[in-house]
C-alpha cells in the first residue's frame, strides 16, 4: 500500500447502519494494512486549529528563559514544556530536533485520577494559549472516542467498549516546534522512526512536509493530510491489545532539504491514553492458533513508564 486512506466521520456518526458499517470496514481495513488513516468529518474546527497554531507560536517563540520557567522537573515531561533535544527515540542516542508543550487531562467527577495527574501547567504570558489548547484537547478527545467506538466493533466488541478507560485517561495533547536548522545535524532528525506507545493518535495537519509512514515493504511513504483533515494512527498500546490485529506502523520526521533548513515546522498530534489501570492483555477473540498471544499482559501505566524511560523523559527510579 502507497497511500493513506481517507475517511469520514460523518458516515459513522449518521444513522444509516449501512455507511455505520461501511466506515468500521473502512477504518478497521486501513488499521490492520498500514496502520495510519486520514479522517474528515471530525470534531475540531479550522477556526479552533488556527487559534491553536497561533498560540503555540507565541509560545514557542518566546525568550528560552521564559520557556525554561515551564520545564517542571520530576514529572517525566508529562506536563508543561520540554526542551530542544531532550527526547530521543527508543534505541537511539541523539536527541530529536524538537521542543514540545504538553496539555494533559481536565479530569471530572473522579478526584482519585485528578490527584494521579500532575497538573496543568498555566502560561503567565499568553492570555488565551490555556483556554484554546483545553478546548482543542477536548474536541480530539471527542473526536478519538468516535474512532475507537469504531475500532471497538471492527474487533468484534461492545461499541462502548473503550469508553470507560479512554474517559479521564491519560492523554496527551502535544504541540512541537522543530526548529531552522542551522548547521548539519550529526545523526539527528526531526523525530527519528518510532511507533506511538499510546492507543490512537490524532495528527493535526503538520504545516509542512516531512512526516514519513513506513509500509510493509519496508518503503517511506509521504503522509500529508488536507487541512480539514485528522492523520490517525494505531499506537503500540492498541496493537497489544489486538495481539498486532492492528499495526502501530513505524513513522518519521525527517530533515528538509538544505534549501528549507531555515524555516520552523509545526505540529501538534494528541496521543489517545487510557487510564493507568487499563489492562493491555491481548484480547481473546484475537489470540488463535495462527495468531499465538504475543504479550505479556500488563497495564497501560506499567506500559507507559517502561517506555518514558526508553525515551529519556524519566529515570528509571521515578
Ligand atoms: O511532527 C509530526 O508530524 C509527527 C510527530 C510524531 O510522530 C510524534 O510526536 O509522535
Ligand atoms: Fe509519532
């Protein structure tokens, strides 16, 4: 497969059994071939999208003293900002070209998840960047509870399904920044080949190129999403879940060409997490004989801190 498929969510959302039904084949169909989809017909507004992309440039183009004031250490960059080069993939040693925000979870009606969370950290200098990023969480949010309604029939499950672990979860809402480059990166790139650890992710239109998607044969394929389109992909957390039913394909940023090194990229996915006490043992109807199960069962939060150490964001006795 050399190309995304696209959907609309439209057609799941109506009454009519008949495009219900079509829109799971679809999705479910493109999830188990190359892992990635793009979906119209989504929760979140252009208006919304462009207030975001402003915002999270002020932010980003703030003095690096004022950005560092941000930088909460202890709590494994899960909230607030991250530094340039700070991350890195698993198995890698260079950091990514890339310094990110991250919103976290509004939590309601459950006072023991809104203690496990470390809060949101409030930017003094930007006026709207909190409000508008809580409000872009939340229509992803909605958004993703859709797809995996879908995900839930296409694996053969209750449609509400993942409703009661994905409510109050753990995700993520992450705006990058790749910087100009400025001189020849030593092995690094924007953000080097991985696979998301959480359930789904939704990819707001990247402004610019550069994100590559990883088919079967092994080739780079371009992955460029209109603007009034979400890139969705399979992370590693589903692809447990379904003993690799569906594939959490390997992805890449990669560096422009020297011509463009002096102009920022921006993007901003929202990683769909469940909440910690998930278990992500393999689904039973998805285990047989052709099929053994191909994991240890776990929970979501044991998940999540094995693979934040492997990324460089928490040490290991965090
Ligand atoms: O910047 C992008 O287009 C993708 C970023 C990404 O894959 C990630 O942060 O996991
Ligand atoms: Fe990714």
């Amino acid at each position: 497969m050399n190309t995304i498929p696209s959907v609309d969510l439209r057609e799941f959302i109506s009454d009519d059994p008949e495009q219900k039904a079509a829109f799971v084949a679809q999705l479910g169909g493109a999830f188990e071939e190359i892992g990635f989809v793009a979906l119209s017909g989504h929760f979140l507004p252009e208006s919304l999208v462009n207030q975001l992309y402003t915002e999270i440039k002020r932010f980003f183009d703030l003095p690096s003293e004022v950005k560092a004031q941000y930088e909460i250490p202890g709590i494994g960059g899960q909230r607030g900002y991250t530094s340039f080069g700070k991350e890195h993939a698993k198995g890698r040693k260079e950091g990514d070209l890339k310094e990110f925000w991250h919103f976290g979870q509004y939590v309601t009606g459950d006072s023991e998840l809104a203690s496990e969370y470390p809060d949101n950290v409030q930017v003094a200098e930007l006026p709207e960047f909190n409000s508008v990023g809580k409000q872009a969480y939340q229509m992803l949010e909605k958004t993703a509870i859709y797809v995996l309604r879908a995900l839930a029939l296409h694996l053969d499950l209750e449609e509400s399904y993942f409703d009661d672990f994905v409510i109050n979860g753990n995700s993520i809402l992450r705006p990058i920044h790749y910087p100009p480059i400025t001189e020849e990166p030593k092995n690094a790139v924007r953000a080097a080949a991985h696979g998301d650890i959480n359930l789904i992710t939704l990819l707001m239109g990247a402004h610019g190129k550069g994100l590559q998607v990883q088919n079967h044969e092994g080739e780079w394929i371009d992955a460029i999403a209109r603007p009034d389109q979400l890139m969705i992909n399979v992370g590693d957390m589903l692809s447990r879940l379904s003993n690799n039913r569906l594939k959490s394909t390997i992805h890449r940023v990669v560096n422009p060409p020297r011509e463009a090194w002096g102009s920022s990229r921006y993007s901003i996915p929202f990683f769909m997490h469940p909440v910690s006490s998930m278990p992500l043992n393999c689904l039973p109807n998805c285990i047989d004989a052709a099929h053994p199960k191909a994991f240890e069962d776990i929970t979501a939060g044991a998940y999540l801190h094995e693979r934040l150490v492997e990324l460089g964001l928490v040490k290991n006795q965090e």
